[in-house]
C-alpha cells in the first residue's frame, strides 16, 4: 500500500457506558468541559494522514451528534460524516464500515472511549498498514500477572485458577486499530460471534494481525476512576502546552 492511500477513521459512540456509571451516553460526557467524542475526533484529525472521520452515534442520537461537531472547532482539511449505531460495538462498527464512501484503502477503528490518544500513535498504525500489513494494533506489556480462572456462576465467588499465561507474551490491545479497507469489511461480513476487537475478527479469517506500540494515554475510560486519570492527563497536557 503507498503513502498515496487515503484513510478514514471510523468512530464507535454508540455505547451507553454502563460500567462508568448513570449519565448521558459515554462518549457525550464532558471531560474538563468537552464532550470526550470531541477529543477523540480530535485526536484522529491531528494525524495528517487522515482525510474523513466517520462517527457512529447512540442509536437515536445521529442528530444531536452533528450538532455537537458542528458546534466544536475541527480541522478544515478534515471530512466528517455521522451514523446511528447499533446494539454491540460490532454492530456499530459494521454500521460506520457500510456509510465508507470509495477511494479509502485505509480504515482505523477507534474508541471514542479513548479520547487521548497521541498523534504519534495513530500515525504509527497508519505506517505499518502502509507497510503492507493487513492489520494493525496498538498494544502495551502488562504490569499485572493474567490468570486464567474458570468464571463462577456467584458474583464475587472464589474463582479456581486454570492456568497462568507467560506475561512476557501478552499485550493489552489499543485503538485505534488499522486496517487494508477490504481486509476489514471481509472480516464483518464474515465473522458472526462475539469479538471484542476488530483485530480478533481479521484473526478469526487466518490474516496476520501485528502489534506496533501503544501509548498509556491511550487508555480506554471505563469506570469513573479514568475520568480523573483523564482529567488529570489533560491538567499535564496543559501545564506543559503553557511552558
Ligand atoms: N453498542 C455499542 C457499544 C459500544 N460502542 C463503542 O465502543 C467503544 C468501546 O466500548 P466500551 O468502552 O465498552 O463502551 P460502552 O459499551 O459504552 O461501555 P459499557 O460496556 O460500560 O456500557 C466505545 O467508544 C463505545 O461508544 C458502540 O459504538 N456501540
Ligand atoms: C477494542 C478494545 O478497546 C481493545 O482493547 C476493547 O476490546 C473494547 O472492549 P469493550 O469491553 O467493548 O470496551
């Protein structure tokens, strides 16, 4: 693939983010006063690489998101386009997948639940898919020790542990993930069960999947304890912008 293939984002925002807590729709709330959808929008645009960005809203909130893009100052050199969601983030994914006008070869996937990715990152993923890679990861080592339990049907019940896996050869996976366009929309159009990645999908089709460097602040905010990680990343961002 050459340094002329076009790419566009596509950005799942359809969660409710249940683990965060009661609210608006996850991607709406505000992180030090703006929408965390904004930031993540954001933070795709940065990347010059990156031609159109296309959000996929809370089902019944397409309208509302336009209004929000429309209402927050963007990169002009950057196209933006807004679809309603589904049920699964799979769904949701598909959905902005099917809105992908042509002339794009190269499609990030990217959580508006990460807001604060690097530019360094995205564009990191966006040369290895140019390399000639089908697909694309973000990951990170672990700190912590993974066991492998046998899940308890009671809540908070003893688990038994199954089996502890080589830390050395696990990574937590980012976004944005990358991919060859047709790479990906094969992988939805073919693969039915429930992933949690997009990656997992283009693995489920036999296609080498490779890992390229993450970045902490690409960390997905989850439950309310990354909201002030967050707020506290962009205090830093701030406090270094002003020196
Ligand atoms: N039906 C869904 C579910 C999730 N997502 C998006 O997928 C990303 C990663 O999902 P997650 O962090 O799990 O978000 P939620 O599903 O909102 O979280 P929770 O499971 O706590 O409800 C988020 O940007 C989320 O908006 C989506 O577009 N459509
Ligand atoms: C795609 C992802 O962010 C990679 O780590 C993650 O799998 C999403 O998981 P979630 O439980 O749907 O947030």
């Amino acid at each position: 693939m050459s340094s002329e293939s076009r790419t566009a984002v596509v950005i799942p925002a359809a969660g409710r983010g249940v683990r965060l807590g009661p609210g608006a729709p996850k991607a709406l709330r505000a992180l030090n006063g703006t929408p965390m959808l904004i930031h993540a929008v954001r933070a795709m645009a940065e990347s010059r690489a990156v031609s159109l960005v296309v959000v996929v809203a809370p089902p019944d909130g397409a309208a509302a998101v336009k209004t929000l893009l429309d209402d927050h100052a963007l990169p002009e050199r950057t196209d933006f386009l807004v679809v309603p969601g589904g049920e699964s983030r799979q769904e949701s994914v598909r959905a902005g997948l099917d809105a992908l006008p042509p002339g794009f070869d190269i499609v990030l996937v990217h959580d508006a639940a990460r807001p604060l990715v690097p530019v360094d990152t995205v564009d990191g993923v966006i040369e290895a898919v140019r390399d000639g890679a089908p697909a694309v990861v973000p990951a990170l080592p672990l700190s912590d020790t993974v066991k492998q339990v046998e899940p308890a049907a009671e809540q908070d019940a003893p688990e038994p542990v199954v089996a502890t896996p080589e830390r050395a050869r696990l990574r937590a996976v980012q976004t944005p993930q990358g991919f060859d366009r047709a790479t990906l929309v094969r992988a939805h159009e073919s693969v039915t069960g429930q992933v949690t990645d997009d990656a997992g999908m283009v693995e489920q089709l036999g296609l080498p999947v490779v890992c390229v460097p993450g970045h902490e602040e690409a960390f997905k905010v989850t439950r309310p304890l990354d909201l002030v990680l967050a707020e506290a990343v962009l205090a830093r961002r701030r406090a270094n912008d002003g020196f």
